[in-house]
C-alpha cells in the first residue's frame, strides 16, 4: 500500500495512449494509486522488482514478452503480487494460461473504471475476479468433456505448431500473432520438448497425423 492507504498499481500495457489514460483515470479514484507504467513483459517483471506494487494489471499481447509469461515469473518471484488480466478479448487458451500461471482475475478492457477499480480491490483483499463474459466461458470450458489435447500441448502452442507446419517462418508467425519472435522460439523449444521432436519436419508430420493441418 502507498503511505496514504490506496492500494499501488502497476499498469503493463504496449499501448501508450490506453496505458497513460487508464493510469489518469484510475488516479482520479482516491482508493489506488498508479506507481508505474511498463510498455512490456520484461520491463513488467522488472519494474515488480523495483516498486513491489499490490497489484499488477497485466495486458496479454505485448512485445519482449507476453502477459502470460510476465505473469508466471512476477507470481514465482512475488507471490505476494497480485496479477489481473486486463484484455479486450476473452481467449480460452489466455484465459486458462494466465489463470494456470497465479492470474487472481481477468477483466475487459472495455469495464468501466469504477468496476475495474472494485475489482482490483477485490483482488488485493485476496479474492478472485472473472468478468461475466469470461466466467461464462471457463465454466464451458471446465464442463466441456469433449476439449482435445495434444500430448500436453497448451492451446497457444497447437496454435504456433499449426503455423510452422503450414511453413511460417519465425518472424511470420510473430507478426501474424502480434507477439516477438523470442516468444515464438520459447514456444517452439517447448512444442518440440514436449513432442520428443527435432525440427520443422517432425513437427509437420505430427500435425498431419494429427489432423492440425493437411498436407
């Protein structure tokens, strides 16, 4: 907390314009107080270490580093952080990813401010906040038997291991995905470590046996 009792604020988010005017408009509340803004995952993880917030409001899609992964290392270093999502679009493989990885909630851009500012309060004071659309989407999810998996795989990388095999480079895949090429190669070592294979070839072929992709 800040010395006057509002709870502290990190925002991460790639976007200038939305990332400086959530912190104006979440300053006009007297109950939090914006401490930092970061343009990236890194500089998220980075800036955690520095100001050691309450709490993080986390954008998904951003350069360096992804929310999701920014969220896993702030939760393993500071488990005392609080993590919300903050995203304009309700993805499932998102969604369970960043819950999986400590997320205590996951809200819409598109909230308005005296709901996000409850639920940010809410988070801090140790509860958990899933916005409607989102909630309804886990609890579909959770009650779906018939949800495919593939040896392991998380969704977003069923997703990158159908671009490689439809023979996207690296840096196609990352600008298809708005996301860094360093985060394309993570999740490519890790489809081939949980795979047991080496190489594009190999992975195009477990795409076609497995039916992500024809030939």
């Amino acid at each position: 907390m800040t010395e006057n009792g509002r709870a502290s604020v990190l925002i991460a988010d790639d976007h200038t314009l939305f990332r400086s005017g959530l912190a104006a408009l979440l300053d006009r509340d007297s109950r939090v107080k914006v401490v930092g803004q970061a343009a990236n995952g890194e500089e998220a993880v980075r800036m955690v270490d520095e100001l050691r917030p309450d709490l993080v409001l986390m954008d998904l899609e951003m350069p360096e580093m992804e929310g999701v992964e920014a969220t896993r290392l702030i939760r393993e270093q500071h488990p005392e952080v609080a993590v919300i999502i903050l995203s304009s679009f309700s993805d499932d493989s998102h969604l369970l990813q960043a819950l999986e990885h400590g997320a205590r909630g996951y809200v819409l851009k598109d909230t308005n401010v005296s709901t996000m500012v409850n639920s940010m309060l809410a988070i801090v004071g140790g509860a958990r906040v899933l916005s409607g659309p989102i909630a309804d989407r886990l609890v579909g999810m959770l009650t779906s038997k018939t949800e495919e998996s593939f040896d392991g795989l998380t969704a977003r990388e069923v997703e990158i291991l159908k671009l490689v095999a439809t023979g996207l480079a690296n840096k196609q895949i990352a600008y298809r995905l708005t996301i860094s090429e360093k985060t394309v190669r993570n999740h490519i070592s890790k489809v081939y470590e949980k795979l047991g294979i080496e190489g594009r070839s190999s992975a195009v072929l477990y795409a076609a046996r497995n039916g992500l992709v024809d030939l």
